[in-house]
C-alpha cells in the first residue's frame, strides 16, 4: 500500500469514527460494539488477503508516530470479539492497534474454512506487524503484539523469532499443542485418548486423498445439549460464543476435523527465553483452567517477565467482562507505554 492511499485511510477513518458517533450506538458484538471507531482494513499474508480493523487514538494526529499493538483472537474467534474489545480499549490509551481475522476465518481469506493452522496463525501476525510498520503514522520501532487464549500461544511463539516485536502480551493463554496432547484442568487427555484422535484424524486424511470433502464438525456443542456433566470451561465458552454475549454471525462454531493432528505436534512455548531481552507479560484467571498455560510460558521465558494472576476470574470472564477486564487494560496499558 502506498504512503498516499495509506494517508487517505486513516483521514477516512476520522470522517467515519465522525459519523458513527452520530448513529445509535450497538450495544452487542454480533451489532458491532467492539467495532466502534474502527476502520476496515486490509493486508496480504502471502496470496492470503487479510480482513482487519484498524483502530486509532483519541485525538489522533496524523503528523505524529504512534507505537502500535496487534491483537490476535482465540482458536475459532474473530476480530469483532474479544481481540476487538482489547484492540479498541488500548486505542483509547493511546496506541494505533489491529485486530484481524486469522487465515480460514471470519473475512479473511484461506482454505479449506475454519482450519486451525499454527503455522499460519502465526504467519498471520508477522504480516500483521509488516502491514503496521508501513503506516507512515505507526513508529515501526515500537510495535507490541498481543494475544488472547490460543492467539496468546500464536504470539508468544512468534515473538521469540521476530526481532520487531519489542514487547509481548498474552491473556489466558492457551497452548494449543499441549491441549490436544494432555488436556487442561478438569478435562484431561490420557495416551489412549491421543492414540484414538490420531487413528480417527488419520482416516479422514485417507479419505480426502481418495476424493472425498475436507470434514468440518461443531467446535462448540449446541447450548440445548450443554448439562451438569458438560466440562466447565466447555459450559463457559457456549455462555460466550453462542450467545448474544458473544456470538457473531462470521464465527461459525465450525472447525476442520483433521486439525488437532497439526496441534499435536505444535510446542510454542518451549523457546520464550528467545523472546529475552524483549519483555513479556502473561496474565491469567485465578480460576481458569488454562492458567497452567501462562505459568509454563513465564517459567520458560527468561528476564524481563511478569505474570500477573486476576483473583476470582476464569478463563472467559477475561474475555468481555469488565471487573476483570479493566483491570488487565490498565495493566498492559502500562506495560506497552513502558515498553514500546
């Protein structure tokens, strides 16, 4: 994109945070409440084209250079949820942030559909900082990248081979390798547990060599079948994703069945000490059943790091809720101002 068109970009997006602001405001995702003040935007990941929402700071002056975050979303999430609620709360503290949908997701591009791909989730996000680091109003020395549930694996990993990330966030991590390999807090997998997912994954590979469709299933179980024996953090991501709580009509509740044997083999956290001397910052639940996650990626990262527990919360209560998001903008306002 050249500095001209990019210059034209962002002045639209001043008329248009103009006139938003004169419409009823949305008072839910699926309405676009995390999308307020936003500006569509698009950048290339490969032959991928990339959807994204492009959010500026208060005030915005296009004379200066700001420092920039990218804000990654969890595995079957897109942009206009919980990445857009965080992308648009740092905006308003003063950084130019890019929520995005991953490869195979929501406006984004990529096939087969709904496939969870770590290693294109993680080229996702380097295109994401190459397309920052062109805005004639981002400081490319002071891009941050943040990640929320599995998109804080993604970026964690990413990190610790790119230098131009200069500091790293994840909330709730989720390492999606080590999920599918042994579970998390109350839903564990056992050896034979791995052996049958293989065997199933690779006769549907078998399948699709001999002709047959690309197999997608529901992530998420219908909320009509959800009862007292479903696993906790199964019950609370049906209460965020298919209800009006969080539900978007681009997040399909669909995944490609043969993906878990791409996860089985991903290990994003074993190198965080790469990541030193840039900082990191985890902050977890008290009570989310993934918190193991963020105490494996801060025992493996080297100085300076940080991890920060948020008393009473679970998993997705750091998703949208705010007595437990607020308090975690606030903390990584702090910890991008210093850092970036």
């Amino acid at each position: 994109m050249s500095l001209s068109k990019v210059s034209l970009l962002l002045a639209s997006l001043l008329i248009a945070n103009t006139a938003l602001s004169a419409q009823t405001e949305p008072t839910t995702v699926a309405e676009g409440i995390n999308v307020m003040n936003a500006q569509k935007v698009s950048f290339q990941n490969g032959t991928i084209n990339m959807a994204a929402n492009l959010y500026l700071p208060p005030n915005f002056d296009s004379a200066k250079k700001y420092p920039a975050i990218v804000v990654s979303h969890p595995w079957g999430g897109v942009k206009e949820q919980t990445s857009g609620l965080y992308a648009q709360q740092l905006a308003k503290r003063g950084f130019i942030t890019l929520a995005y949908d991953a490869s195979h997701y929501g406006e984004s591009g990529g096939l087969p559909r709904d496939l969870e791909y770590p290693a294109d989730r993680v080229q996702d996000i380097r295109s994401a900082i190459g397309y920052l680091s062109s805005l004639p109003q981002v400081d490319a020395a002071r891009i941050g990248t943040l990640g929320i549930c599995a998109g804080g694996g993604y970026t964690l990993h990413e990190a610790q081979t790119d230098l131009r990330v200069k500091a790293v966030a994840g909330v709730v991590t989720y390492d999606i390798g080590d999920a599918t390999r042994n579970g998390i807090e109350g839903s564990p997998v056992s050896a034979d547990d791995r052996v049958k997912l293989l065997q199933s994954i690779d006769a549907q590979l078998n399948k699709e060599a001999a002709g047959a469709p690309v197999r997608v299933e529901q992530l998420l179980p219908a909320r009509n079948s959800v009862n007292a024996s479903t696993p906790e953090f199964v019950r609370e991501a049906t209460e965020y994703y298919l209800t009006s709580r969080g539900s978007h009509p681009n997040a399909r509740n669909r995944y490609v069945v043969t993906s878990p044997g791409l996860h089985m083999a991903y290990y994003p956290l074993e190198h965080m000490a790469d990541i030193s001397p840039r900082p990191v910052l985890l902050i977890a639940g008290e009570k989310a059943e993934t918190r193991k996650f963020s105490q494996q990626a801060y025992d493996n990262a080297q100085q300076p790091k940080e991890l920060t527990i948020i008393p009473g919360a679970s998993h997705f209560d750091l998703y949208d809720k705010p007595q437990f998001v607020n308090p975690v903008v606030e903390k990584l306002t702090a910890f991008f101002s210093k850092n970036l």
